[in-house]
C-alpha cells in the first residue's frame, strides 16, 4: 500500500495519507510495535503527543523518578547486541538514563522517518465497506489505516485532583505526570506535595532535601520498600548479560510478574516466626518489588499477607522516630501489595528531617487552596509551590480519550461505561482491526511493562503476519470469547487479595469510573500460554474474515 492516496469525491480532491497500520503513541510498545511492523513489510505511521520518544519516560521528569524494575531487566530483549551493549549505570536507572536508552533505540532502529511528534490523535472511526480505520490527527488531517494498534500506555493520562481553588492558586503547580523540561529548583521554598503514591514516594525526599520546607499531604499510608539503589559494576552487568537467555525466560514464562527472582515455594504460614522473619529482612535489606515474592501466597491469603504487613509497618516505627508520625505513615487499610507496591529511597526516614512535615488528610482533609496556603478543616498550610503527586486515570484513560467509533456507529466509550470489556486485554469485539497493547484484562501494570509489551507486540505483529498470509483483511473479538474472558478476569482478581484496596487498578481513584479490577492477574507466563494457544488454534475466539466476505456483510 502507498503512503499517498489521492481521494476524491468532494469538489476538491483532497490528499489523505494512508497506511496499512497507524499506531498511536511512541513509547516502549510504540516503538516496537514499530519495529516488528516495519520487518514484515508494512508501512507504518506513528502517532505521538510528545516531543520525544518513551512515553511514560518523557512525561515523568519529577525529581527523583527512576524505574523500580531493575533496568537490566526492564529493557528490551528483542535485540541480543542491544541488550549486550547497553551500560545501565545504576540498579534503578534515573528517569533521564531511561529516556536516553529510548532515544538510543530510536536511533538505532531508525525508528524516527515514521514516527510524527507533537501530534494528537482525536478520533479513529471503522469504515465497514473498506475494513479500514480513518484516523482523525490534531491539526485537522485525517490518515487511514487499515490496521490500528493502541499503544497508549497505562499511566499517561495525568489525574488533577478535582480540589476547590485550586484554579486559584498564585504560585508554582506541577503534576508529576506531566513535569517540565526544565529542571525545578525549590531551594528556599515551602512545597507542599499531595499524595503519596509511588510519584511522591520518590519525589519527596529529592524535594525534601532542597526546599525550606516541605509538607506532605496524605489520604492513604502506603507500603514501601527500600530500592536499594546503587551502581552497577561492570562485573554485576557481565553476569547478568551471560545469564541473559535464562533471566529473560524466567521473566516471561515462570515469574508471574515478568521479574527474574527467586521464585518461592511455600506460603507465609508454613515458616515459623523466626525463619518468616529472616526470610523478610533478607528480602528488606535486598530490596526492590521482589519482597512480595519471599512467599507464594502473599496476595491470596490474608493471614500471610498480615505477617509482610505488620514486618513493613515495625520497619516504618524502627526508622521514623516521632511515635505520630510513624503511626500515620503505617498502612492499615489494606492488604500489602494490593496497591502497587512503592519502592523508595530514604522516604520515611526523611520525615526525620526538621523541615518535613506530614499532613494526615483522613482526620483533617483538605477544604480548599488558597492564592497562596492549602487550607485543611483545622489549618493552613502556606506554600510557595505544590506538587500534585496524584496519579493517572490508569489503563482505560488515555484510550478514553480517543473517539473511538467501531462496527455500526458504537463508541468504545460507550461500550466501556460499566468498565472495559476486552477479550486477552488485545481487542474489543465491535472494534475490528484494532489492537490494543498491555490494555485492561492482560497483565500488564502487574508485570514488568517490558516483558508483557514485547509479548503483546510479538503477538500482534504475529497475528497481522498471518492474516496477510492468508488474505484476512478484518478480525474482531468473538462477543462471546469477550464475555468469557472478561468474566475470568474477575474471576481470578476475586480469588486475590487485590479487589480490597481501593486502588487505580480498581478504578477507585477517579470519581465516577465503574470499579472494576482491570489488568489480568492470573500471571505473564499462564498469560502467553494462553494467548500463544489462542493463536495456535487458528486465533480460537476471533472472527477472521476475508475481503469479499466482508463487504457482502457491510452491504447486508
Ligand atoms: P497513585 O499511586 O495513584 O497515587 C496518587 C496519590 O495521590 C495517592 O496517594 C492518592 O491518595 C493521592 N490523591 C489523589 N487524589 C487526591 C486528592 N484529591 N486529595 C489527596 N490525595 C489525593 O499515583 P502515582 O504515585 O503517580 O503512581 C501511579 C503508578 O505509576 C504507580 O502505582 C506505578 O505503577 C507507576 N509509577 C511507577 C514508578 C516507578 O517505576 N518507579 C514511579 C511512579 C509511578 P489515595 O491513595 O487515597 O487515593
């Protein structure tokens, strides 16, 4: 297919860009996703909102935003020389390094001449009688595609906490997810950061160490865990680059969170009180998201879930010394890691610090923001600055924000209203030729985003392969292969402790979002069986039609 149609039919003829797949968003899946295109001989036209490549990368310039996978293993693995050539400088890599690495490989793929920037895509409508997308762009323009692939992100649509005056407030006001390319200096000021999700947690002791004073405003404690962040020796890169092939495996197949560790064989509950808390501190003073895999059962037992719970919470009392302040910061209203799990450097210790102070918003919430204070019911809090450390519409956001119209004029909106139905997370029945990566009902945010994005591309790129191969031109979702999935996604989150927190997995941090537990939980390895048997059995579950057969249907 040409880059170029003339279309005509109006009184002027009107120069339309076509493509045989637009793929919107140039972050880690978009990039691939790119890649793997291009090698079958598509053409392809990228779609990005930012200046830059790497997504979620590009937005979060907050201090002290790093990864909390460890980069050796939050990478791509597609290409052996890259991942053997790539020096990752440190455990965690800083968001800059991370941002350099997904320039690197822009460069280096020559990902660029197909990739627009600074553009927006506003709508995408299915056209019946051509089995194509016609992709509205900011700007006014509109492409085609025959093929349209979401490669949106999960976290990329910035929550601004619906807070009176806050419209009104006189000084500086950053969203973490969306943080300005200029480097922030709040040296002599009073900053206030509200939340104290994963963002602050690594924000506030950045913030914390250059301001006069920082408060911070808190609704609900969360669990963290020491990163333990250091260097990487060259000698620590070389034993993982040898042992890359058995890492990578492990990640994908047998780790339920696309995280190489070591994997545990026994629940909580089946090691005494001393052996229980040796295996914690050991897993405390290793640090990272792997604590919650000391045991095999720390998510689906309550009992066993306590006993990490109450060794997080006596770690948070040991290290905060004001008896009030420690209390606040323990986490008592949910099961440990059924929020995502924060993994920090310094952050409780840092409310020792004489010019941080903490802000419990349960027993004295937030009324208003003044020009210059953030009034609470019993006080006012006078900042310069305030950081709004308040998360995403997570997973369904920045897809809800496209104008999506499939098969007889149905918008993905509408049909997500009681929340997102999709069959394997990767299409939605109604909306044909349109591929969503690592979205609602696939693992995902659950995993290492790399593992389930490089899963989700090759089996997309797979699937398109096959189609061509045998002259498909539309595939959709079965309604039913959707029903059934959806209701095994529930299914399996209702066997966890998860559904308990009210957390953006559940919808519950955006007023009026359906509260339903949106990523697959059944684990990435049992995750890629199952897709690579679906696609075994000649894509079990999904329509596949050829080109006659479909405009016969259209005309019908
Ligand atoms: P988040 O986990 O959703 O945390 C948002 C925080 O803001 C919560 O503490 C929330 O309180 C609070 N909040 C929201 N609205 C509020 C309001 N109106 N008043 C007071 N407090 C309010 O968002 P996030 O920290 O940006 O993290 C989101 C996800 O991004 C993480 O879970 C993680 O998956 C990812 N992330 C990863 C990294 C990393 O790789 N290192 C770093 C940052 C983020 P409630 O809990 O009470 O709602």
């Amino acid at each position: 297919m040409s880059n170029m149609q003339a279309v005509s039919g109006t009184s002027e003829a009107t120069d339309v860009e076509a493509y045989d797949v637009v793929v919107v968003g140039a972050g880690f899946a978009g990039m691939y996703m790119l890649h793997r295109l291009r090698r079958l001989g598509l053409s392809v036209r990228v779609y990005e909102q930012g200046g830059g490549v790497g997504g979620t990368w590009y937005w979060n310039r907050y201090p002290g935003a790093r990864c909390d996978v460890e980069s050796m293993q939050y990478s791509y693995s597609f290409s052996d020389e890259l991942q053997q050539e790539w020096d990752w400088s440190e455990r965690y890599a800083p968001q800059a390094e991370i941002l350099k690495y997904a320039n690197h490989v822009a460069d280096r793929f020559n990902l660029r001449d197909d990739i627009q920037f600074n553009v927006r895509v506003e709508q995408a409508v299915f056209d019946a009688g051509t089995n194509a997308w016609q992709v509205a762009i900011s700007g006014g323009k509109t492409t085609i595609a025959k093929y349209i692939v979401l490669a949106t992100g999960c976290l990329s649509n910035a929550r601004v906490p619906d807070i009176k005056g806050l419209s009104d407030f006189k000084g500086e006001v950053y969203h973490t997810g969306h943080w300005p390319h200029e480097k922030i200096d709040f040296t002599g000021k009073r900053v206030g950061v509200i939340g104290t999700g994963s963002s602050a947690i690594q924000s506030v002791p950045v913030i914390a160490a250059q301001a006069r004073h920082l408060t911070v405003f808190q609704r609900t404690a969360n669990f963290s865990i020491p990163a333990r962040n250091a260097a990487l020796t060259s000698e620590e890169r070389a034993a993982i680059r040898t042992n890359y092939p058995e890492i990578r495996r492990v990640a994908r197949e047998e780790a339920r969170n696309g995280i190489y560790t070591d994997l545990p064989d026994r629940g909580a509950l089946e090691d005494g009180d001393n052996a229980r808390r040796a295996k914690y501190e050991e897993r405390w003073r290793r640090g990272g998201l792997t604590f919650m895999s000391a045991y095999n059962n720390l998510v689906v037992d309550q009992a066993a879930n306590d006993t990490a719970a109450d060794f997080v919470r006596a770690k948070i009392a040991e290290i905060v010394k004001d008896p009030h302040t420690a209390k606040l910061l323990q986490p008592h209203n949910h099961p440990i890691g059924s929020k995502r799990i924060c993994i920090d450097t310094d952050y409780f210790a840092t409310f020792n610090r004489p010019n941080v102070s903490l802000v419990d918003l349960t027993s004295d919430p937030i009324e208003e923001i003044l020009p210059h204070a953030v009034r609470t019911v019993a006080k006012e809090y006078e900042v310069d600055a305030l950081v709004l450390a308040t998360g995403f519409d997570a997973m369904t956001g920045s897809v809800a924000k496209i104008d999506i119209v499939g098969r007889h004029g149905q918008t993905l909106n509408r049909k997500w209203a009681e929340g997102p139905k999709t069959y394997l997370g990767l299409m939605s029945a109604g909306f044909p030729n349109l591929f969503i990566v690592t979205g609602p009902g696939s693992p995902s945010v659950l995993s290492n985003m790399i593992v389930s994005i490089e899963q989700h591309v090759d089996w997309i790129a797979d699937c398109i392969a096959h189609m061509r191969a045998r002259g498909f031109e539309a595939m959709e979702a079965n309604k039913e292969a959707e029903d059934k999935w959806v209701a095994h996604v529930n299914e399996v989150a209702h066997t966890t402790l998860y559904p308990q927190a009210n957390s953006w997995y559940m919808g519950a941090n955006i007023p009026g979002k359906p509260q339903v537990f949106m990523p697959y939980i059944g684990g990435v390895g049992a995750y890629r069986r199952i897709c690579d048997e679906v696609a075994a059995k000649g894509y079990e579950g999904f329509a596949m039609t050829a080109a006659e057969q479909s405009r016969a249907a259209a005309a019908s």
